[in-house]
C-alpha cells in the first residue's frame, strides 16, 4: 500500500542569489500543499557532488521521516539517470541523480530497497531545456510521492544493487596506523577527517590520549579532546565532532589557517607520545 508523505528534505547547489530555490518549492506547493520543506542547505559548491554526499551524510540520522531531494548535478542534461530510491520499508525516498551522491545518505539510512529511474516525461513539468530538472523532474515527482503515489508509478524499475555507489574515501589501517584524509573543512576551519576515535581505539590501546599527525612535512603529537575548549586557546589538536568524526582543530581559531590543511588532503595518524611534538621544515643559508 502506498503512503502519504508530509515532509520534503531539500539539499542543492542552487544557492540564493536566484530565484531557483524558491521555483522548486513554489512547484511542490503548488501540488502538494501539506508539504513541509526544511532546508537542509543550498550553499553547497557547484557540481560539488562529494561535499553534497557528505551533507547529507551528516544530516541523515536527524531527517523527519519523508522524501529527500538531493538537486547536485554536473551531468545536468547528459546522459546520466534521474532515480527515485526508497528505504526503511518505504519511511523515506531519495530522489536525485545516480551519480553517488545519494549513495552514503541511502546508507546511513538502512541501504537501497526498491529504486526507479524517473523516466516518465509526462509527470514531468514542459520546459524549454533539460538543465533544471530540481524544478522540472524532481519537484513534481515528490509532490506525487508526497500525495500517495506508489513509487512505481513514477519510473521504472531498476535493480537498486546497480546503483552507482558512494564518493566517501574510507580510512585505511597501514603500518600500525591510519592513512586517512581531510574531508570537509567547515566555516570556522575545523578539518573533518574520516575517521573515528572508536576507529582508533579497536586497533590501539585504549583510551587514545594522543595521537602522532602527519600531513606533507608536518608531524604533530595532538592531544584528543572532546571539546574545542579542551584544547586551550589557540592550541590545535583533535577533537571528537558533531558526527562522531575526528577533526584536526584549533580552540578559538581556524586548523585550516594556522596549519595549512585543506579538503582531499592526505592525513597520517599514528599512536602518539606523551609529550606534544612539532616538526618544521627550515631552509639553512650557506656560511659567508
């Protein structure tokens, strides 16, 4: 039996100096009026399909039961699908493009059950081009999920074990440590890895006081903190974020700024010593 849905999670790269946002959602209430739309975000970076991936990610163990739009598209009008992918017994469905970006948020959320790539043009809105397909294809097929539609009315079957998989790098455990990399630097200029402190602590001894971080010609002993304020006031070290993750910060201060890391970076960890640890390269002049 189909299911009526009341809440439209929105996620996109859309951004809020046009009126793009806006048409979406002016789209669903015009056909599905009970609709709430919470906006998870619109500033993602154009194209930027590993920061959407991660966002939603983030947001997923917290979403109101219902139906997920995540609108990040560079293959906007090529040849790429548009799917529909429902899970947890149908509690919610994700729709966007196969393009990995749904794959860590389909997931997190149980996995794949039963998906459909939107295929049929005459639930979608008539448009002169085929590149705002958030308002165009998206948009009217929530609405008609969110009024009780059944998920295959809307589009073909497809086998939801085919779908493209996840963009997020996992962690790898190498010579008694861990090879990870800097995932997400958010506004303040925390350093979000992907790893955990339990990922630490199944492999060294436990509790992990310290760790030994290297990236390019940088090693530091960091302290583990579960807070900012734990590190002390423009101090840096590791602290156990909002999503259970690892970040390289700085109490009061940017870890991106003072440290020089950035998103994709490569991070090496490894048990650390008691006492903290800093390597600077130095350049030597030749003696007059």
């Amino acid at each position: 039996m189909s299911r009526t849905y009341d809440t439209v999670s929105f996620l996109s790269d859309l951004g809020y100096e046009s009126e793009h946002v806006g048409v979406v959602k002016a789209v669903l209430r015009e056909s599905a009026p009970h609709v709430v739309v919470i906006d998870l975000t619109h500033g993602i970076a154009p194209f930027d399909t590993r920061g959407a991936s991660l966002s939603l990610a983030r947001a997923v163990p917290y979403l109101t039961e219902g139906i997920v739009i995540a609108a990040v598209d560079p293959g906007a009008a090529f040849d790429r699908r548009l799917v529909a992918v429902e899970v947890a017994g149908g509690a919610g469905i994700f729709i966007g493009p196969d393009n990995g970006v749904l794959a860590p948020g389909v997931a997190l959320a149980g996995g794949a059950e039963r998906a459909v790539v939107l295929d049929r043009d005459e639930l979608h809105l008539a448009s002169p081009g085929a590149t705002f397909v958030a308002r165009d294809v998206f948009a009217p097929i929530a609405a008609l999920l969110a009024n009780g539609e059944g998920l295959f009315d809307v589009g073909t079957e497809i086998d939801s074990s085919l779908l493209l998989p996840g963009i997020v790098p996992i962690p790898r455990e190498e010579n008694g440590g861990f090879e990870c990399e800097v995932l997400w630097v958010d506004r303040f200029g925390n350093c979000q890895l992907n790893v955990s402190l339990d990922d630490l602590e199944s492999s060294w001894v436990n509790p992990v006081e310290r760790v030994r971080v290297s990236f390019g010609e940088t090693i530091r002993n960091f302290v583990v903190a579960r807070s900012y304020a734990e590190l002390g006031q423009g101090a840096a070290g590791l602290v156990v974020d909002s999503s259970g993750l690892l970040c390289v910060a700085v109490d009061s201060g940017s870890a991106t700024d003072q440290l020089g890391l950035g998103e994709s970076q490569q991070v090496t960890l490894q048990p650390g010593g008691l006492e903290p640890v800093v390597s600077t390269p130095v350049t030597l002049r030749p003696s007059l």
